[in-house]
C-alpha cells in the first residue's frame, strides 16, 4: 500500500508595459493581464510561431529518447492544440538551447543550459509568457535537467528524468509538452483532476501504469482553448457569480464551479471564480448540466491554480473562508446563448474532505493525486484517501454508464481510505467522472474528474477493446456520427456482425462493411459530408493540400449541422433541415467568408466563384438558380440568399459525385485516426499517404473492398492502438 505524490508544473507570466483597461474578458480558468481581469492574455492572431531547439535532436542524458521520439513528442504536442481550435502553429527550427526571454522566438527547448529557470527539482518543466498590449508576443517552454520525483514507498526526493515509451519512475515528455503549451497559449491551471492542465504530473508507473492520459486533452482544455480562439459556433455558455450564502452575498473568490453532461455523467468542464465571484463556462455543446460547487482543498489546492500575476493572484486557503460543496441544480444551454446561473454556497468547514485517489487492490493500491484510469467494460477498484472518511455512507459516480459497488473503509494507509469498486459499461463515453461522496448527514463531496476513460492506459497488454463488436460499433457512432450510438442503430450494427459467430473470415467482411456504412449512411452524407463541400464550394483546395478542410474546422461543423439528428427516429428530416437552414447562414457570415467573398459582388461574381472552388461547371439552370436566390439585387450582402445559394452550390450532384472518393480517403483519416493526413505521424508531414489511397480508391473505381482501403486503415496500428496493443 503505497502513498505518491505527483510533481507541481509552475508558469510565468511577464508582462513588458502597463496595460489599459479594456471591457471584461470571458471569465474561464484563463490568464488575466490584472489581478482586476479586466484583460485576457492571448495570442492576437489565431497563428503562432514556434522554434524547436536543436537540443530536441540531440536529447540530453536526462531525456531517455532518441531525437526522432522527442521531436514527434513535440510536434504531436502542438498539434493536440491546433486539432481542438483555429490555432495554427508555423513551426521553425531554431539553434540556440537557451531560454532568453523577449528575444523574439518562442522556443521550446530540452536543453540542460536552462537549469537556472528551476527553483525546485520536483518541478518538471516551465512556461514563460510575455505580453504586452496587443496580446502575447512570446512564449517560451523548458524542462527541468535535474528533475526528481517522489520514491512511493519513502516519500523522499530521487532524481528522475523524461522519456517517451512510459518507462517506469520517468515523467512522460509529450504530456508536459501538452501541459505547458497550454500555458502558452493562455490557460491557467484546472481544478479537474483528469484535465491536463491540472497543476501536478503524475510519473509513469503511478497506479503500476503508463501516466500518459494528459497526452490528450480532456473535454476542460477543448473548452477552454475554444472560448479563446474558437470555433463557439453553435456552442453554448454558462456564466454567473458564486457567493456566500444568498446569490448577493459576499464573492467565493477561488470556487470551483464544474459542469456534468447531465445524460452521461462526464465531467465536461470548469471554471474558477474571480475575486468579484464571477466565473463562465463557455464552448459547451448544447445540452443540460448539472453544476457543481466546491473548496478546493485537496486534491488540487486553490493556490495551485494561479500564476505569478493575473485574476488569480493571491489565491490561497486562506483567501477564501472554506463552504460546503454545493449541488447547485440542472441547467439548460443552448447553442450561441449564455445562461445565466448564480451560486450560492453555506459557509463553513466540510465535514468530510477526500483529499487523493487511487487503484486498488487494497493489498497492492497506491494513492495520488493524479486521475485513476478506467476501462470500459473492466472493473476496478477504487481507493480515495481524506478527512473524516469514516462518516462517508455512499459513494457513487453520477453516470448511468458507471455502477458503483461494495464501498467499505479500509486500513493501512495511515489516513482514512475507502475502497469501493466501479463497473464502468463497455458503452462508457471516454472523458472524465467524478466521486461523489456523501456522509452520514447528507454532506457531498466530490473528487472532480477523479476518473478518467483515455484509451489506451489501462488495457491488460495483448487486448483490444476494439475487438469487441458493440464497443467497434459504438466507437463508429462517435467517430463519423459525433455522437452517442442510439439503442436500436446499436444493435442492429453489432448483430450485423455477431451473425458470423466464429468464423473469422465472415467477421473480417463485416467489420469492413459496418465500418464502410457509417461513411455511406444517410446521416454522414447529410452531415459530415456536406460540410465537406461547404467548404470546397467556399474556399477550394489551399495551397499544397488537396482536400479543402483540416480536421479542426471539419469535427465542430459537423457536430453543429448533426446535433439532435438520429436518422429514423422522431422528426429527424425537419431537425436535419433546420441544422442545414442554421449552418448555412452562420457559415456565410464568417470573417473568413466575407474576406472571400465580399458583399460588394454581384449574385453572378459570387455564384461563379463557388462554382469555380468547387470546380464544377454547372449548368445554365443550376447556374441561374443559385443567382436567383438574391431577387435581382445587385449585389450579395443578403446574408439568408447568401447561405442559399452556397447550398446549392455544396449540395449540387455533380460536385457530390466528383469529390466522393476524395472525400472517403480523408473521412479514414478524420474517422479512424482522428487526425489529418499530414500530421504526425505521418513521415515528412505531407499528403503521400493521402494520395496513396487516392489512387488505389480511383483505381478500382470507388470500390472499396477491392481497394482494401476500409481494411487497412481498421486493421492498422495506429487505428489499433487508440484501443490497446
């Protein structure tokens, strides 16, 4: 029975001149230029330069990688941000090692020369960030050469160092890569627990398990960088003010207010509450939330959250007078809206506190304060370790996907610890969940995003979950559809397969069918592949890239053209047209757009320019009619006959029919390995995979098992080790 600690991450800010005063930013867990923040920190522009050192080809001893794994570490890194928003980042190489500091490089480096940038070796790596009125203008990342880490079972400091394969007692490279580009990009630390940007890195080996799952970044990170960057089409906000003990009373400087997917449990996002009490919520897809308040006093502490400067500055225990967690209700958001929802929370010490959290068994288990990783369709045993645990009388997780068992207080671990097994269902979302605790007279307490469902950690070397049939389809649903499998689509999907019983070859055919079909579905076609041509007719292909959308423009376009849609349920036709209807007229009043296609053309200049993007020459008839959509007006500044037209254009036969393959190609590659083609790992980061598929699709005619495109990409590790070895 081992205790561990996990290694505090430290960010600093510098800013170069005094700023003025502007009108209040979005009050996310985001850096604020003022203790008033009255300012957000940010990038002016949504590009961002950055130069790797040389050192990451050439990793010091304390790096246990080659410099190939390194430089893919750093490059997967940054395109985890970019994926999840508009970032782009216009990466360069750069010869010097050392962090200066206004040099006019953002640099990421491993070099050792940076020592100096350290003031504790359980500090593992750093983020310095220079502003000025205009924005961020720097910002620089190293890691610490004489890190260290705590030995579990004495609690004393032993040197560490970084590595890239999760070997044991190593912090992982790519997950503080992600952490500290964060912090670069303007996100102060989280207060849940599976967040990447929470404020401790656990080592490989807490839990007897790779500590990889802050590679990715948790729903909190997406929302987070989205409500600074974007895309917030079609997404929602809630945003209000916690106080002491009626909705005027005094502010809850430092309040954790988190928000649940009310239908699934997952802990979607939070947000830490201002010095005046405020605290907003924003990109939450549509949908109802349960929020939550707390103290946060352990597993993340409230002066864990702040910078050196901004709208946290000064938070500590003992700024804030503790209150009791409060399950402060439902709320409904809508898409572009912000609701509107105050807090009010009862003063007082909680009597109950979980303070880490752990896996089990008893006998073996180990306790941190790092998120416990969950496999669907596993149990597993769960320890969380605090104050007063003995007056707890229910443990649940409030997810129907996760039942909760045989809760009982254990010994031996020199606090009080309860021990209690989860059965998370083989449908369970992936994301995070949290503990709720409840004491004998009805006191809560919560381990926020205490659980974490990021595949692969946690699969038994030599299985798969993506060989399961329900779990395959399920996983499709979520991939191409953007959403949960429905009950019946569900069954009739995985019985599609099942039917084959053991015979491998009939299974092996089906898998590629069923996994073909949810591309040629009526619901992808209307959805995914509309947006698609949206923005082939609007903008065409890029310069060097053959395919008119990059996968963080494509997922949040089509998850606001699907959301509500389940194909023959309800009154599916009219919720897809009023999607199309909707999508259409926000797409037309996009900067992006308007830069395009400027108001002051013709009906004729601006039909004939989508036409040409899409590059389909259409009839008379087609022609005329996407003309007609303005009413003889002269020119396009009609924003509803704008999106009109532009449907015609991206819904036209002959543009359906010539980009189809196209389309499928790169659908493999947003579906199966969510990424674009030209990302890493992809070799040179080009389109040569790409047009590899291409070919062999053209080359037998769109015929994909012929092609035996759908079986290699299903079949292919990169696909198979999202889900296991």
């Amino acid at each position: 029975m081992r205790p561990t600690a996990a290694a505090p991450f430290t960010l600093l800010i510098v800013a170069s001149l005094l700023l003025s005063a502007v009108a209040p930013a979005r009050a996310y867990t985001l850096q604020y230029t003022n203790a008033a923040a009255t300012q957000q920190i940010r990038w002016p522009t949504t590009t961002v330069n950055v130069a790797l050192s040389t050192s990451l080809n050439n990793p010091p001893p304390n790096v246990h990688a080659t410099g190939a794994q390194v430089l893919l570490a750093a490059r997967r890194a940054l395109t985890r941000w970019s994926l999840a928003s508009n970032i782009q980042f216009n990466v360069t190489t750069s010869a010097p090692q050392q962090v200066v500091g206004q040099d006019g490089v953002s640099l990421i480096t491993i070099a050792p020369e940076n020592a100096s940038q350290f003031a504790i070796p359980e500090q593992p790596s750093r983020a310095r960030v220079f502003f000025d009125a205009n924005g961020i203008f720097e910002a620089d990342l190293a890691i610490n050469p004489n890190v260290a880490r705590r030995d579990p079972v004495t609690g004393s400091l032993v040197s560490s160092f970084f590595s890239t394969d999760g070997a044991d007692g190593s912090y992982d490279l790519e997950s503080t890569f992600v952490h500290e580009i964060g912090h670069m990009l303007g996100l102060e630390h989280s207060g849940i627990l599976g967040a990447t940007m929470q404020p401790r890195q656990g080592t490989n080996g807490t839990f007897n398990l790779p500590s990889v799952t802050t590679r990715t970044l948790s729903s909190d990170e997406i929302a987070g960088v989205r409500s600074i960057y974007g895309p917030r089409q079609g997404l929602g906000s809630i945003a209000g003010r916690v106080a002491y003990n009626s909705v005027g009373g005094v502010a809850t400087f430092g309040a954790h207010v988190f928000v649940e997917d009310a239908s699934t449990g997952r802990t979607v996002a939070g947000n830490v509450a201002l010095p005046d009490g405020r605290y907003r919520i924003d990109a939450l897809p549509p949908g109802q939330y349960r929020v939550v308040v707390e103290y946060l006093d352990e597993p993340v502490l409230a002066r864990e959250i702040a910078s050196n400067a901004g709208g946290y500055v000064g938070l500590t225990q003992t700024t804030t007078a503790p209150f009791l967690t409060t399950e402060a209700g439902l709320v409904n958001v809508a898409a572009d809206a912000a609701s509107t929802f105050d807090v009010a929370v009862q003063g007082g010490s909680p009597a109950i506190n979980p303070t880490t959290i752990g896996l089990g068994p008893v006998a073996t288990g180990m306790l941190s304060s790092v998120a416990v990783p969950l496999v669907p369709g596993q149990p597993a045993t769960v320890l969380v370790g605090g104050e007063n645990l003995g007056l707890v009388n229910a443990v649940s997780v409030n997810s129907p996907f996760v039942a909760v068992s045989n809760v009982q207080q254990v010994a031996g671990f020199g606090v009080p610890v309860l021990s209690f097994d989860v059965n998370p269902s083989t449908l369970t979302p992936p994301g995070e969940y949290s503990v709720r605790l409840q004491s004998s007279t009805g006191q809560i307490a919560y381990v926020s995003g205490g659980l974490t469902i990021d595949l692969p950690v946690g699969v038994p070397a030599g299985q798969n979950l993506i060989d399961d049939s329900e779990f395959f389809v399920a996983q499709h649903y979520r991939d191409f559809l953007s959403r949960e499998p429905d009950t019946a689509g569900l069954a009739f999907w995985t019985n599609e397969i099942e039917q084959c019983g053991t015979d491998a070859r009939c299974r092996e055919v089906k898998r590629i069918n069923v996994s073909a079909a949810f591309f040629l579905s009526i619901e992808f076609q209307n959805t995914g592949y509309l947006v698609y041509r949206f923005h082939k007719a609007a903008f065409g292909n890029p310069p060097g890239r053959p395919v008119p959308v990059r996968a963080q423009q494509f997922f949040p376009d089509t998850q606001e053209i699907a959301r509500g849609v389940i194909v023959g349920q309800g009154n599916w036709q009219a919720r897809l047209e009023a999607n199309k209807q909707a999508f259409a007229l926000e797409f037309v009043q996009r900067a992006e757009f308007v830069a395009r296609h400027p108001t002051t053309l013709t009906p004729a200049q601006f039909v004939d320019a989508l036409f040409a993007n899409a590059m389909v020459t259409p009839t008379a008839a087609e022609r005329q009619a996407a003309i007609d959509e303005f009413g003889g007006a002269s020119n396009t500044s009609d924003a509803a006959a704008r999106a009109r037209s532009l449907r015609r254009v991206a819904e036209n036969p002959t543009l359906q029919q010539q980009e189809f393959n196209r389309a499928f190609v790169l659908m493999e590659y947003f579906g199966y390995l969510r990424r674009n083609p030209d990302d890493p790992p992809q070799s040179n980061l080009n389109f040569e995979g790409f047009n590899f598929w291409l070919a062999k699709l053209n080359q037998f005619n769109g015929n994909f098992v012929a092609a035996e495109m759908v079986k290699a990409f299903i079949t292919s590790p990169e696909y198979r080790q999202r889900f296991g070895s």
